[in-house]
C-alpha cells in the first residue's frame, strides 16, 4: 500500500472520530505509540514491532490529515536522498 493510500484508508477509516480529538490529542496518542514502539524494538518480537510500527504510521497519517498535510509531500523531501547533501548514502559528516 502506497503513503497516499494508507493516509485516504486512515482518514475514511477514523478521520472524524480524529478530527474532533484534535491535534494536541493526536500529537499525545502519537507520542504515546512512540514509546510503545521503543519497548518492542528494546524488549518485544518482531510481531510487536511489527504492530507498534503500523500504530505509529496510523497516528501520523492522522496527525498529517489533520494539519492538511500529504505524506506522500512530506516524503517527498527525501526524494533525492539526504535533505543536506543529496547523497545516497548521505555523505554529511
């Protein structure tokens, strides 16, 4: 599944229930998915990682949603490779 894909699948799915939430709140659900990825990346199976990563990737699809934002933009600012050196691989000491 394509960034745009998932972002559309994310906001039919729970955009409203996210929208009246709120950004602070999606920004705290966020950050919260964040930690729990931490604790299966230090502690959990690759299952765990597996799930918490998708957790992150809803949450922000939904946080970008919400601030108007296309993943599919945001990504876009690495199409060349690193942001600073435009090197593959980044070259930046």
């Amino acid at each position: 599944m394509d960034l745009a894909a998932f972002q559309q699948l994310m906001a039919d799915t729970y955009g409203e229930r996210d929208r009246r939430r709120g950004v602070s709140a999606t920004v705290a659900w966020l950050t919260e998915e964040l930690g729990e990825l931490a604790q299966a990346v230090r502690k959990g199976s690759r299952d765990d990682q597996v799930h918490e990563l998708g957790d992150v990737l809803a949450w922000l699809a939904s946080l970008a949603g919400q601030l108007g934002i296309d993943l599919d933009e945001a990504a876009a600012r690495y199409a060349d490779g690193c942001p600073r050196c435009a090197g593959v691989p980044c070259t930046c000491p």
